[in-house]
C-alpha cells in the first residue's frame, strides 16, 4: 500500500519535506530547510532517514526555502533524478537558491573570524558549486492543470496565490490498478490581496489531504495595510528616523513597494529615499512583472494605465545596494528613509546588519510583516524582546517594532476554512502541516468542529498509509 512520510514541516512551520512511496517508486514533494532555533537548524545537517539516490522524482510547490532550500544537500548526497516545478517556480528557485547559497558562505566565514558560532568549526549548509547541479535537475511543467511524473505518480496544478508560481497539487497514485488522490494544499494565499489571484479550491475529490496551519489560530487584523503604512511613515519620517523592513525578497518585497508606490502617487506619504538592500529581491521583482499570468485585476490595470510598460512596484526615490560596500555606505545615511532588506524573519542575510545598527535609536521604526518563526530574531522582537544578539553580542532594543499581520501571504484561520469548505467532498484523512503544534491544533478543532471532518495534526518522521 501506498504511504507517506513528513520529513519536515511537522511541528513547525518550515522544512517542508514530504516522501510518498508507492509501487516501488519514491517522489519527493517539497525539498526545504529548517529555519528558528538551534535545534530545528541543526536538522539540516542530519542525512535523511533514507537513502536519497532510492527517491526517483521531486516535485515543488513553489521557490520558499523552506520548500526549496534543501535540494544542494539532497543532490549533494545522492539524488539525480528529475525535480518539477513550473517556470515562475524554476525562476525563482534559481535566484533563491544562488542567494542562499551566498549568504551561508558569507556568514560562516563571519562567525568563523569572530568566533562566535555555536559550533567549534562552523561549515555553510552548502556553497555556491553545490546549487549548479541542482539547477540542471530543474524541469517545467504547466502552471496549471495536469503533468504526468511516471505510469505511478499523475499531478494537477493549481493556483494557490501565495507567491508567484505557488500551487496546490493533486497527486493521483496509481498501485495495482487502484487509484488513490492524495491534495497538497502547498502555502495557501490571501484572498483579495495586491498583486496575485486569489487561491483556488481545487475540484478534487480526495482521499488525503494535506494542509498548511500556518495561522491556523488567528486570523489576520482587519484594516487598510496602506492606511497604516501611510500613519508609520509619516510619524517616523516627522521624528527623523528610519523605517527597516525585514521582507522575503520573494513575495513581502514586492508588496511593500506597491503600497509606497500607490501612497507615494496619492500623495499620503513623502517620497522618501527607498533602499532595496537585496539584489536578490531586484530580480525577483522583474520575474513578478515577467509572469503577468498569476496577477490580479488591479495589478493589471495599473500596468495599463502607463501603456503596457508601467512599474507599479517602482518608487520615485529607489536606491539599489549589489555589493557589500554599498549596504555598508546605508549606515551613513542619517536623514529619513526606508530600508527592505531579507531575511523576513530575521533569520538571516543583510537586514541583520541594518537591524544593528537602527534598533537601538527611538527614532526608528522595524516593520514587520509575515510569519516569524519561533527561535527567530524576529519573533523576539514581535514579542517584545529588550535586547537581540547580533553576532556574539546584545544589541538593545529601543525602536519602535510594528507588526502588520495584513501583509502575511499566509491565509488566516477564516480563509483556511473558507479554502477547505470549497472543496466538492470531505477528505478520508486531512494531515495538518506546516504549523507550530497550537496553530496546527486550533486548527484541527476547527475542522472537527465546524466541518465535521477527521483530521490529525502531522509528527515528525511519522509514516501513514495512504488509501
């Protein structure tokens, strides 16, 4: 009988990694890292509990690295098969990976000279040389609608209006002649967000599902996020300060810089110099106004109104940072601005150096918006944190920290249910994944509750039959 496993994404909201086996076939759906505290990194230095060169196929959901940042050390220990995922996603997985790949480099050798890693001899999770060979495992499929992996594994895409590329995926297994339906929710999206479609119910009657739990014990606060970046703005910039944004290049970035543009052209905000310290986030804005396909009514609108060539992601005051000279010469600037930086939750990358050197003045402002992790320095800081530790030493905290959960690209309990409730009949079996344990539960009280559907919160390494 078919069976699945959770390799990752269980009991946290990161690392996904889920392995289906069925009729001596192996495939790999979603292939991210472990992100927050010591102990979930330090799963990504433990091999997996199989063999990876006995897994055949990889499938992704969309570029995250927490679905996507683990495949140099799958290919690196043995994988050499074919990994799926649709343009948008192969683009951006690209750029994310190289980036990834950089970032760990340069932080390693940081830690190394100043001695203040955790480990005696700290090594990157992968270098540069390791993301070229999974670049040439990468191959396209439809953004929507059906592809074939083998005679066992058959998918259907759809659009679950998360980031650009990001699906949800039907997986219909064929053992022996009986056909099983197995629905990956992957990360589903807002509805009536900016930018991007809203999330698409699959069709499908299945008997598996599994679905993310993100937020799955809250919903996001209600109001206009332009509104309210418009009030951050203008109260930081009469004060003197700066407004730091740790965002993900992929997805936060882009939404940011459309509100401060629309705000800009409504004049309810001053133009204040805009610095993008993320080349990485520069890309991926030109793939967001590559793939038109996956972009909203609006979106599309305000690219007519400037004849088909209009940016509505471009500030009037836009200042890019490529090297590390040019994030460091930021310090320097003491008049009003806006720095977006990644990583979003702090975790990583140039916004650290930002954070530094702009938490301790009250002037300043750290916007945060999306989901931060437990064990990350972002979630210190939405909870308050007096002092955050920025290489080897406490950094105090006296900015002012504003959270805007409006601006997640995760669905809020409410929109769960809704996403759930489309579906054309009640799964066998739900899993819920990709949530911290009182997300995951809140959520399957939910279900069993108000939809009257068996549903289990997923563990760790735990194996289920499917079917």
């Amino acid at each position: 009988m078919a069976k699945l496993t959770f390799l990752g994404a269980a009991g946290t909201v990161t690392g996904s990694k889920y392995l289906v086996e069925a009729a001596g076939q192996r495939l790999l759906l979603d292939c991210g890292i472990f992100q927050g505290s010591p102990q979930l990194s330090d799963r990504n230095y433990e091999p997996l509990p199989i063999d990876p060169a006995t897994i055949g196929f990889v499938v992704l959901t969309h570029a995250h690295l927490d679905h996507t940042g683990w495949l140099p050390r799958l290919v690196r220990s043995g994988f050499h098969g074919p990994i799926f995922a649709n343009p948008a996603t192969i683009d951006l997985t690209t750029i994310l990976l190289k980036d990834s790949a950089h970032i760990q480099e340069e932080d390693t050798l940081h830690a190394q000279k100043h001695g203040y890693a955790r480990h005696a001899n700290p090594q990157p999770l992968y270098v540069g040389a390791d993301v070229d060979p999974v670049l040439k495992l990468l191959k396209p499929v439809p953004r929507s609608g059906p592809f074939t992996v083998s005679p066992e594994f058959q998918f259907v895409a759809y659009d679950a209006g998360h980031i650009l590329g990001s699906t949800s995926l039907a997986l219909t297994i064929t053992e022996s002649g009986k056909k099983t339906v197995v629905l990956f929710s992957g990360d589903i999206g807002r509805y009536e967000q900016v930018i991007l479609k809203d999330p698409v119910t699959p069709p499908v009657a299945a008997e598996v599902l599994l679905c993310e739990s993100t937020y799955g014990d809250r919903d996001h606060q209600a109001g206009d996020p332009g509104k309210e970046i418009a009030a951050i703005v203008n109260r930081v910039s009469q004060r003197g300060g700066c407004i730091v944004i740790p965002a993900f290049a992929v997805g936060r970035t882009q939404t940011f810089m459309y509100y401060l543009r629309r705000l800009e052209d409504a004049k309810e905000i001053p133009r204040l110099p805009v610095y993008v310290d993320s080349p990485m986030a520069l890309s991926t804005t030109d793939l967001y106004l590559k793939y038109s396909a996956d972009h909203d009514s609006e979106f599309r609108r305000l690219e007519s109104a400037r004849g088909g060539k209009g940016d509505p992601l471009a500030v009037h005051e836009f200042h890019l940072t490529r090297s590390v000279q040019e994030s460091k010469a930021i310090n320097q600037v003491k008049k009003p601005c806006i720095i977006v930086s990644a990583s979003g939750m702090a975790s990583g990358g140039r916004v650290l150096h930002h954070l530094e050197q702009r938490l301790p003045d009250a002037r300043n402002a750290v916007l945060l918006a999306g989901f931060q992790a437990e064990g990350t320095r972002g979630r210190a800081l939405e909870q308050g944190a007096k002092s955050i530790r920025f290489y080897g030493h406490d950094v105090p905290v006296h900015a002012e920290i504003v959270s805007m959960g409006q601006l997640s690209a995760h669905a809020g309990r409410s929109e769960l249910l809704r996403w759930l409730g489309g579906l054309p009949s009640p799964p066998k079996q739900t899993y819920l994944t990709h949530g911290e344990p009182a997300a995951a539960r809140a959520l399957q009280s939910a279900i069993t509750g108000s939809l009257q559907w068996k549903a289990d919160v997923a563990q760790y390494l735990e194996t289920v039959e499917l079917g």
